[in-house]
C-alpha cells in the first residue's frame, strides 16, 4: 500500500529563515497536497499540486514534485513564528481520485522568534 | 460559508465506555470523510460517505467501530466499548465531488482520550 514518507521529522529554525520539509511516495498520483495542524487545532489545507504540474507557489509557500523520483518539497520562506505546526503531505490513493488520502507521518516545524 | 463542524473538541473516557463523535460537513457536501491520528503516528483513512451511503469503510480499525450518517447530514462516530488504543484525534471532512477539488476543508478534530 501507499505511504507518504516526510523529512525531517522535526525542523527547528530562527524566524526569517527558510524552512524545507520533503515528502516520498510509492505509488502513482492523480495529485498531492499539503497540510498543516497547529497543536490542538484541525488540518489547514496549504496547498494542491496536480501530477502534471512541477512547481506552484502560495504567499510565501513553494511546492515542487518530481513524480519520476516520486517525491515533493514544500518550502515556507521568511518563516515566521505563527509558522510553527507540523506539516503532511497527502496523496490520493494510487491514484483512484475517490477521495481516500493517505498521509505521512508529518514534520514537526519549530520556528523560533 | 460555516466550515466542517465537530464535536466534541475533547472526550476523556473509561475504557469500556462508549463515545459518540459528530461532524457536520460543510452544506451541500456530499462527500464526507472520516480520519484519525493516533499519537506518534500517521494520519489515517477511516472511511468515506456519499451522501448516506458507505462508499469505502476499508480504513475501520474493528466492528467497535460505527459510522453512520443519517439523511446524508451529519456523520456520527460511535466507539463502543472503548479501548486504551483508540485514543487520538479523530478528523472528518467534506468535499462537494468525488476527490478533493482544490483541497478537502477538515473539521478541528476530536481529541479522544481512553484511560
């Protein structure tokens, strides 16, 4: 079965810097998402890249996927405290486009003022 | 718009105990998703509504597990009898078509703490 795979794990960084979190999957994509969860909070949708785009930016958020290396990045720049969450990529499942995502296990990001 | 809507936000209970979670997806939505996390672990698919019918329930741990969603409204997650391994955040969310559009809007989960 699919699994998104993230790294770091966790990512500990001084406001104003940027912060890079990567995401692997194993199975074929119709899209791939991400997703952020502030402590105690839901999930907060950042961001769709469909698996015929390579790059697609948001304000200060810049995915890319490369599906012939199955992976993606999700880069936030000038990082800001408000930042700190942990981020998932999320995939559709083998790309059955019914609406089952399959997460990873997420990156715990840390952004300290 | 109001978004998806779960409660409680939080639930402590006995193991043995049942629990009773809510979601009430975004208006006209027909779509509705269930997920939990338990602690340290990955996001995980439980199941998925159309409406009123069950389109894939693949993702339910065990037959402690019942979902229902009268009406094709809101959603219930009942958990009866509660185990220790059941605690996590459980999420539900909407969607207006099959797949996710432009993204899924996600409810602010249930915290589920079995003790």
């Amino acid at each position: 079965s699919q699994q998104g795979e993230e790294d770091p794990q966790a990512l500990s960084i001084q406001e104003g810097e940027n912060a890079t979190m990567n995401c692997s999957y194993k199975t074929s994509i119709n899209n791939l998402q991400w997703y952020r969860q502030n402590s105690g909070r839901g999930l907060v949708h950042l961001i769709l890249i469909r698996s015929n785009e390579r790059e697609k930016h948001s304000g200060r958020l810049r995915v890319t996927l490369d599906t012939s290396k199955k992976s993606s990045s999700l880069l936030i720049t000038a990082s800001r405290a408000a930042d700190t969450a942990s981020y998932f990529c999320a995939t559709d499942a083998g790309g059955s486009n019914t609406g089952k995502l399959i997460f990873g296990q997420g990156t715990t990001l840390q952004v300290k003022p | 718009e109001a978004g998806v809507t779960q409660f409680p936000s939080h639930s402590v209970i006995e193991k043995g105990q049942t629990v009773t979670l809510r979601c009430d997806p975004i208006s006209g939505h027909d779509n509705l998703y269930w997920y939990r996390r338990v602690m340290g672990k990955e996001i995980k698919f439980l199941l998925h509504f159309v409406k009123e019918s069950k389109q894939d329930e693949s993702g339910m741990p065990n037959n402690r597990f019942l979902a229902e969603r009268t009406g094709g409204t809101y959603s219930t997650l009942k958990v009866q009898p509660a185990e220790l391994e059941d605690s996590g955040v459980y999420f539900c969310a909407s969607s207006w078509r099959d797949g996710p559009g432009d993204g899924y809007t996600f409810g602010s989960g249930t915290r589920l703490t079995v003790v």
